[in-house]
C-alpha cells in the first residue's frame, strides 16, 4: 500500500495527463474534429465581431440598405431612359405609331450584330419593321416570334445601308464595321463631302425611309481604290442599348435607282 501510494505521488499527474490527451484524441477521432472547430468557432467570434466594429444585424441592414439604394438607381435611370425615348418619339416624322420595346438579350460573341427585344408579332412587330433609338437608326428586325425580336444592327458587318450626306446629297454604302462606327463606300470617286458632315439614309434605300439619322464622317480617305471611304460614328449608343421604338416596315411606291442597297 505505502508503494503504491508512493508510485501515486509521483505518477499520478503524469498518468492524469496521459489520459487526458488519448481521451481528447479519441473525442477529436468520433467527432472528426467538430468539437475543436465548435470551441475555435466559439473563441473567435467575439475577436472577429470587435475587428469589424459591426454586429451581424447590423451587417444585414447595411446590405439591405444597399440593395435598396441600388435598385432605385437603377429604377431612376430606366425612368430617365424611357423618358429621352418619349421625348424623341413626340419628334418623329413617320406617319406610323411606334412600338417601344427592350432589349433583352445580346450575346457578348455578337454584341454589335444582334439584340433580343421583349416585343413580338403579338405587339404588331413584323420581319422588316425598322428599329430606331434615341439618336438614329439602330437597325432592322430579322426574325421575330409571338413575344420576341431579333434585330439585325447597323454595326452588324453584313449590314449595308443606302445613304446620303445631308449637306451635299453625295450618296453611297454604309457598312457596319462590329464597332460604334461604320464605313461608308460613296458612289462617285471623289464626293463633296467633308469631315463633320451628317448622315442619314437616302432615296435609294430599298428598306428604310429617305431621311433617317445615322451618323456623321469622322474621317476621310478620298485616295482609296475603287472609290472613296469614310468612316462615320454612329448616333445611337449601339453599344449601350436598351430601349428601343420599332416601326412597321417600310413601303415605297417608286425607286429612283434599281440598286438593292437595304
């Protein structure tokens, strides 16, 4: 008894710890390590909240005040879009009554070819019907469904568009070039025209009516074989779209030229 009591004083402390560390291990094995995760978690938490300053709640009110925030932005400036857009409609000369629509889709691989608007035949939107924006011309529809559009643009590179300067009547192609600008091709070898001058479709559009607003000639280059260029900077922020009004398509009576230019 005394040796084992002896054997006690001076092990037993060691033997205690001994059994403390396989009792944790055998805990941390069955419970694969939840516990001590549970008692970091518990540890840390008041350390984390006094680092941020913040306490959840109030985490969750801040995000929610900016949500909010950035919804009513958004909210204010399709407000102020649809408003340019109606503003602008009130100028137009078409006989017609325009269909306002939205864009809905784009794809990133066809940004300057194509939109998807939210109109279709159910709203009186038909292939050919002309889509313009707060600036010009924007394009034409090319497909269309009951609730759906397919627009073609004007920066679309199979997009050609018969045209004319304002100032001068010089006539020619314009061609989308899958940017915010377009190259006009003129008919005559060395036209009247000029740096800043406006374009609009002309007489010899087979698809659009004489006289809408496209753009104006950023540059020249009259010395290009087989005939002049200019590049021109489009009205319409193609690249910004949103809104947008379609109009029936057009119908001509006459042409002045047979030339097949859209």
């Amino acid at each position: 008894m005394f040796t084992l009591k002896r054997w006690w004083e001076y092990k037993g402390l060691q033997a205690g710890l001994l059994a403390l560390v396989l009792g944790s291990a055998w805990t941390l094995r069955e419970t694969k390590g939840a516990l001590l995760r549970e008692m970091y978690q518990g540890i840390t938490s008041p350390l984390q909240m006094l680092h941020s300053g913040t306490i959840p709640e109030q985490n969750i009110k801040d995000a929610k005040f900016l949500e909010l925030q950035t919804r009513i932005a958004d909210l204010e400036n399709q407000n102020q879009k649809l408003k340019n857009l109606l503003g602008y409609v009130e100028k137009e000369t078409l006989p017609q009554k325009p269909i306002i629509a939205r864009v809905v889709g784009r794809s990133a691989d066809h940004w300057w070819q194509q939109v998807i608007l939210n109109r279709g035949t159910t709203s009186g939107i038909q292939e050919g019907s002309i889509v313009k924006a707060d600036g010009g011309l924007v394009g034409l529809v090319e497909s269309v469904t009951a609730n759906t559009s397919s627009v073609l643009l004007v920066s679309d590179l199979k997009s050609q568009v018969g045209v004319t300067i304002s100032s001068t009547s010089a006539k020619g192609v314009l061609q989308g070039d899958a940017s915010a600008e377009a190259v006009l091709e003129f008919y005559e070898k060395v036209p009247n025209v000029k740096v800043g001058d406006l374009v609009s479709t002309s007489t010899y559009s087979q698809k659009f009516p004489a006289g809408l607003a496209i753009g104006k000639i950023k540059s020249l280059d009259l010395k290009k074989l087989p005939a002049s260029i200019a590049r021109v900077e489009l009205f319409p922020q193609i690249r910004y779209l949103d809104w947008v009004t379609v109009y029936p398509k057009a119908e001509k009576q006459a042409w002045e030229t047979p030339n097949m230019t859209n």
